[in-house]
C-alpha cells in the first residue's frame, strides 16, 4: 500500500472512531452504560488505527533505512575482502582468510560493517528506546560522563562595586558499564553450503531479532545487574519531593484510571527547557483508552499524525509505543513523558563478535555472537512517570 493511501485511509477510520465513540459518551451520560455492540464497535475501530498507525510508522523507518543505505556507490576493495574473508569463515570456518580483516584478540571474528549496521537498522525498528534516545559507540567498557546540576551563583553590580564569591555548581558523575547480550543462531552445514544464501543476512537477520528483544525490554524494565537499567527500573518519588538520582511521577488520581488532568499534569511537572523536544511513552493498550479521551471542551486528546513523516500527537507531542511499558493498573507506571535524548544513553561497544561451532550439536553449526551494550538515566530532570492509584 501506498504511504498516502495509508494515511487517507488513517483519517477516514479515525473520523468514524470519533463519531462511534461520541455515541457511545453520549449514551453512558444519559443511561449510565452503553450499547455493548457499540461499545465492541469502537474498540474494533480503536485497535485498527493502532496497526493503521504502526503500518505507517515502519514503512517510514524501512524507506528512511533504505535511503541511507543508497543506492550504487564507489567499490570498496577492503570491505570487499573483509565480506569474503567472512563469508569463507561461515560456511566453511576458514580461519586463515579471516586473519588478517577480521580476527578480534578478544575472542572470535568481528562481522562486517555492513551486517552490524544491519542489526542497527532492525534494532531501532523494534526498539522505541533506541529510536528514541542517545547513542554512543566506545572502544572500552564504560562510559562516564559529568552533568552539570546547576548552584553555580550570580548577581548584579555596579561598575566600582565589589563581588562577593558565588556558590559552586554542582556536578553529578554519570557512570553506564556495557554489559554482554548473545545470540546463538544455528544452521546445518548443507544450508551454508548453498551458495545462493546470502549467509551475511542471515546471520544479521537471526541475530538482530534476539538482540532487539533483549534490548528493548533492558532499556524499559532492565535493573541494571547484568544488563542495562531501564527507566523503569529506577527508585521513583512523587513530583513534589523528587530529588536527582531518582525519577518523578505525577499521580493519576483517586483511582487507576488514567484522566485527562493527570496528563496536563505531567506535562506541567516537565520543566520547560525540556518539553520541546519531548515525547509520550506508553504501550499500544494504553493508547487505545486515551485515544477515546477529550479534553474538557470536549476535543479529543490523542490526534493521528495525517502528513507523511508527522507522528501521532498527544497533547501535541509524539506518542511512541513499546509494549514493554507497564498496562494500566493499580500502582503501575503506563506513560512516560520525556526528552529522551537527553534523558536516556544508550552506550554500545564497537563491533560485533562470532564464533563458529560446529562441534557441540552436530549437524548444526551455531555462530555464537555477542555484543556488548549499557543503557541508563544521564538526566533524571529529562523524564516524568504518571502512576496509577494504588488502591
């Protein structure tokens, strides 16, 4: 289908969920419940946008992807020999023609640029967080940089009066230590040795999958222990007391049900500085109840983004959506609202490694590969929780 047909489509369906859900508000304000048939009516409507909407989404990440990849291009002699050298150790293990391209002194071969790009490419497909935030490849295994929290003091003089000393400003030591994530994919010797595979996109597509899974979860729900800390996984205090070092959140209200002042409110609780730029977080079921949300002039909240390249707004912000998020529920933390590049840091380890055995489930030969990646909060100013009622 066409991006455009997709979006005509997209803004017919929401106008109809618009009308039915109208119906259906209409009906509980007046009987105090409403039809069970319109009521199923407009859910079946509310999760159709949602595909329509994520439809939309990755054949905008699949054409940007293919985009910079391009098309044609200068040969490269070293990448070409460093794709051959691989591909020999593949199907073959040939060790010797990997040597000198390939070889890592930690262990096992490096895969190609091209395949690791790869793996980048699906991985911010499956993954909002690593769509979403920072990203910094290093050479070592933690990264650690100084935020500035601010105290640095100033004040107004005269051209003959004196200057007092100012306070000093204060700086917090953010630390993120990469931790290893492996997959293990295994085909049979004869599929290697079917000259038509192209084992390069096998091995990124096999090994893409489990890395993004891995990742995707980490980053929202991770506790930091062998993985990255997700946003998820930090200690939280309440707006009003919050304190750096932990993450703020804006209660729902009286009960689990999420309003629609909570979500003013988190946006409130944001400092300025940081909501241009922002973004909601939350998964595709807690989307679908604030689609059916208005504000109190009776205007729907959650908006469809109807251009090409334009996301779906919330309170004109992009929504995102992984459904790693928690579900609505007592206590619970559904919606993040941040500015996640400067709120996350995803930190990745240069190169991806493989080893080929043979040996341990024969006739399979498995391509153990690895990569090394951390992910945490490098500002917990950046980023607001609403949680639920706990009842």
């Amino acid at each position: 289908m066409e991006i455009k047909d997709l979006i005509v489509d997209l803004a017919k369906t929401f106008e109809q969920f618009k009308a039915d859900n109208d119906s259906r508000l209409k009906e509980i304000e007046a009987k105090g419940h409403a039809d069970p048939l319109l009521t199923e009516k407009v859910d079946k409507i509310n999760a159709e946008i949602s595909k329509m909407a994520e439809m939309k989404r990755q054949i905008e990440a699949l054409d940007t992807a293919l985009g910079r990849r391009g098309m044609g291009g200068d040969f490269d002699s070293e990448k070409a020999e460093k794709a051959q050298a691989f591909n020999a150790f593949m199907r073959r293990g040939d060790v010797q023609a990997a040597l000198s391209t390939l070889s890592d002194p930690d262990g096992g071969f490096l895969v190609p640029e091209e395949v690791e790009n790869a793996v980048d490419r699906v991985a911010g497909t499956v993954s909002a967080m690593r769509r979403l935030a920072s990203k910094i490849t290093i050479g070592t295994d933690t990264y650690k940089k100084l935020v500035g929290q601010g105290g640095a003091g100033s004040g107004w003089v005269g051209e003959k009066d004196g200057r007092d000393a100012t306070d000093t400003p204060t700086l917090a030591e953010i630390a993120i230590n990469t931790k290893e994530v492996y997959a293990n994919p295994a085909a049979t010797q004869k599929v290697l040795d079917d000259a038509r595979i192209n084992i390069e996109n096998w091995l990124a597509e096999e090994i893409a999958i489990a890395f993004s899974e891995k990742e995707g979860i980490s980053f929202i729900r991770g506790n930091g222990v062998e993985q990255p800390k997700g946003i998820l996984g930090y200690t939280t205090a309440a707006n009003a007391s919050y304190v750096w070092g932990k993450v703020g959140y804006i209660f729902t209200g009286s009960t689990s049900a999420i309003t629609a002042d909570s979500l003013f409110d988190v946006t409130a609780a944001l400092k300025s500085v940081y909501r241009n730029g922002a973004a909601w977080l939350m998964n595709d079921a807690t989307q679908n109840y604030i689609r059916k949300m208005k504000d109190g002039e009776g205007n729907y909240l959650w908006r469809p983004g109807l251009t090409e390249g334009a996301p779906n707004l919330l309170l004109g912000k992009p929504v995102e959506i992984d459904d790693n998020m928690d579900s609505i529920g007592s206590g619970k933390f559904p919606i993040a609202l941040a500015n996640f590049p400067r709120a996350y840091l995803i930190v990745d380890r240069a190169g991806i490694r493989v080893l080929r055995d043979p040996y341990t489930n024969k006739p399979y030969v498995h391509f153990y590969s690895t990569k090394r990646v951390g992910g945490g909060i490098a500002n917990y100013e950046a980023i607001k929780l609403l949680k639920t009622h706990t009842s």
